[in-house]
C-alpha cells in the first residue's frame, strides 16, 4: 500500500470529537500521499460505502493503493451534487476509521450517525454494479441490480444507506441515484413491473430509507419492525457488531454500548428497551436461527387479541396451541422432520418442523419407506427430558381459524411447561402446520386412523404419532 493515513493526525482529529476528511486530488492527477482535514459543522462531503471483501477493505493498516484512492475521488467529483468548494472532500471507512487504536476505533463508531447522515450524499461501491451500465437497462431492472448485490446482504452497509441524505450507486457509466429511479418507476407504471417486482422493491426501498425520514412519532417497537424486516436478510462478520448498528439507527448513544462487554452487547441493548427478562428475544435480527419470517409476523400472534406485552415474568402474549404428551408417562422420542399429530377432537395436523436450524440438532439417515433400502440425510431434535423443568412440547400457532376445517399456518415449537391458566415455555425452532379435519377429509381421516391402529408408524416419525395432542383457543404465554 503506498498511501498511508498519519496516525498522528487521526488521532488529532478524533481528539476534537469531529471525523476526517480526504482531500481529493485534482481530476487527472496522481495523489502521492493522503491530505486529511477535520470535519467542520455544515461542511460538504460525500461519504463513500462499500464491502470490505471486494478490495477496498483493510483490516491491518488505515492505508490504500494511490490508484484506488484517485479513482473514488474522481467518482466522487462526478456526483450531481452541488458543493460549496471548487473539490468535494469524502469520507472512506478504510483511510478514516483507526484500525490499531480501539480507543480511537471506538471514537470513530461514535460518531458514524454524524459521518453519514451529514453528507450532503453517499456513495455505494459495490463489485457487481460496476461492472453494468445503467443508461441501457429500464429502472425496474436497474433497481432489481441495486437491491439483490452484495451491499445489500452487509449489516454496516444498511446503516450506510438509511442515513444517506442523497444516495447513489455507482455503474461502469456513472452513478445512479436511487431516490429518483424510484419516483420514475412510480410515475411511468408498466404492468409487467407493477405486478412482479415493483412491490418487492419498494419495500425494500422503504425499510432502507425509512431512518432517514423523522420518526419521532413513531414508537420503538415499530422501529424494530421495520428493522426486523430488513435485516433478515443481511450478515456480519463481527455479530457483536449488530447491537451498534441497532444503538445507532435508533438514535441511542453508542458510547456505552461501546463499553459493555462484547458477548452481552445484545443483552444490553435489550434491557436499554425495556427492564423485563429477555429470554424470547432474538440472539440476532439478521438471517434467524430459528428460521422465522420478519418479526412483524409475530407482534401479534393472534390478529383478534391485543399484541404481545412485557411482564415482570418475560413476554405475555396470547395464541393457539397443541399441547403434546405422551401416553402412559412413556418418554418422548426424538422431534422429527415431519410427523402427525391427532388431538382430542379427531382433528390431524401434519408437522414439519425445521430441525435444521435449532443448534442442538442430531443428523441421521433416514428410511424413505419402512420396506425400503435407500436413506435419505436429516436431523431430529432431542426432547426435554422429563425432569425437565420444560418437560412438555408445544406448538403455538401464528394464526388460527378454529371454524375451519382446514387451514395451514406457520408455528413455532416450544418446550415448557403450564399452570392451571398459563403456558410458560422456550422457543425452540420454527414449525409449519397443516390441518386435516374429520369434516373435510373424512377418507383421508379413516385411513390414518386405520394406519395408527396397525402401529404402520411405529418407527421413526411415526412415533410422535401415538403422542395424544390437546388443542386450545386462546392460551395465555410467557415466554
């Protein structure tokens, strides 16, 4: 790397609680060392995003080759944004940000709210677009592009967009500003964009910008929707690093979660929200571990009762459920990928269960018949154990329709146990529901019934089929 930050002056900079600026070089000159300059109020700058593993990134040195760094300069004065001064400083994470220094590290994430949304605008970097023209393509695809790249798959890089005051993405012929892509896809309707990809792009643009706009009326909890939504598709290298990102997008001071030990950073930010026990709380709002939908789905387990509230006993909250237990005080067997349930109305509910995401998780080859030879690889769950404090298996429901006589629904599994009026349990992993009653699919009922008589089940899934099941309406949780 032949440009090299002063570490002197980063510090210098920091220690006025501003930020650094580059100062570009000329167009069409060579930079042969880095100018930087301390951020003063009302100064225009463009600040630069990227993904660190596409080589702009340095994770050793606050340093860059000379060729990279006159490149995004020469991007970055070819912006369609008016500057107060002949050339247009930037901010770029690599140079910018200490990398041998946590206290100055620390400092630098401090201010990053600051650093992005006082930019008069932002300016993405991603690999893939670079590559592509946008002037030939229509808006749709061209937004299509922006919203499935690899910037869009990065925790820090949403924090990036959502504070933008203008933002643009950068193409093989100059960059492509969002906001107005978006207002001409909604002027300039096409039906074979208004019917397929155009809703999903609005919402993804949405829940992008939505932090840009003021939201004071907006609660917390509603905040966290639209940030549960968005981040499930997103990642980190660094997990301790999403409770800032969190910190910062909701307007807290990132200072003390800057001091809080790393693996309780989440806990932190949770008991910042609410003093309630937080063992229902998501480890993560990005790609679930429980392969669960965005957290919107379940504020409201059931659309006809109130949402979920906090107690001093955890998170209350009201849903459908099957309780399941085995006969005869026989201990359960292992939690399958798919198996049958029969509760005490002769109803049926077929069960799949995503045993690939809880981490407990035990693989095992699998019969794909009784009489058959091949196998199949799954996984299984182990139960609780009877001594178990959590001893019992539930399913709650997302929604339900009890006058139905067939719905399917998304569910969670849980494991817990109940008192005469509440049901206390675990999340365990994510679940999917289908149920087969007597009314509808009378032919299909008897052959299971049938089935179940001759002990046809009574390996592997087909154990959990003998488990008696109890459904009810409306069941009280802590969770």
């Amino acid at each position: 790397m032949d440009l090299v930050a002063d570490a002197a002056r980063l510090r210098e900079i920091f220690d006025q609680d501003t930020f650094p600026l580059i100062l570009p070089t000329p167009m069409g000159g060579q930079a042969d060392k880095l100018s930087l300059k301390a951020y003063q109020n009302l100064q225009d700058y463009v600040a630069v995003s990227h993904v660190w593993s596409q080589g702009l990134g340095n994770p050793n040195e606050n340093a860059m080759y000379s060729c990279q760094v006159q490149k995004i300069s020469e991007m970055v004065q070819s912006l369609p944004v008016k500057s107060r001064t002949r050339i247009m400083p930037f901010w770029l994470d690599t140079i910018c940000c200490p990398v041998e220094d946590n206290k100055y590290q620390d400092k630098a994430i401090g201010l990053m709210r600051r650093t992005y949304e006082n930019a008069r605008a932002v300016l993405v970097l991603d690999a893939a677009l670079q590559v592509n023209k946008h002037r030939q393509l229509l808006d749709g695809d061209v937004l299509l592009r922006i919203f499935s790249c690899r910037w869009n798959s990065r925790l820090w890089t949403f924090q990036e967009g959502a504070l933008a005051e203008r933002l643009f993405f950068q193409f093989a012929d100059g960059a492509y500003d969002i906001q107005a892509g978006i207002d001409r896809l909604q002027s300039q309707p096409q039906v074979s964009t208004t019917l397929t990809i155009a809703p999903s792009i609005l919402r993804h643009f949405q829940s992008l910008r939505f932090f840009r706009d003021d939201k004071k009326a907006w609660s917390t909890s509603q905040k966290l929707v639209v940030l549960s939504w968005a981040l499930q598709f997103r990642s980190t290298s660094q997990p301790t690093d999403e409770p800032i990102c969190l910190f910062t997008l909701l307007g807290y001071s990132t200072e003390e979660m800057m001091a809080t030990e790393k693996n309780r950073r989440m806990q932190f930010f949770c008991n910042k929200l609410e003093d309630s026990p937080y063992r229902w709380a998501p480890r993560s709002f990005m790609s679930s571990k429980l392969g669960l939908p965005a957290l919107e789905h379940y504020i409201t387990l059931n659309q006809k009762t109130d949402t979920a509230h906090f107690y001093e006993d955890g998170l209350q909250c009201r849903a459908s459920c099957l309780e399941v237990f085995m006969p005869e005080n026989r201990p359960f067997p292992p939690i399958w990928q798919l198996f049958w349930l029969r509760d005490q109305n002769g109803t049926w509910y077929g069960i799949e269960v995503r045993t690939e995401d809880h981490k407990d998780k035990v693989a095992y080859n699998h019969k794909w018949t009784k009489s058959c030879s091949h196998f199949y690889n799954t996984y299984k769950i182990l139960p609780p154990s009877q001594s178990d404090k959590h001893s019992q298996i539930f399913l709650m429901f997302s929604q339900d329709d009890e006058q139905s006589h067939s719905f399917s629904a998304t569910a969670l599994l849980l494991f817990g146990n109940r008192s005469s009026d509440q049901i206390f349990a675990t999340p365990i992993c994510a679940a999917f529901v289908i149920k087969v009653s007597p009314a509808l699919h009378a032919a299909s009922i008897k052959a299971m019934d049938k089935a179940l008589e001759k002990q046809l089940w009574i390996e592997g899934p087909g154990e959990l089929a003998f488990a008696r099941a109890t459904y009810s309406k409306d069941r009280d949780w802590i969770l």
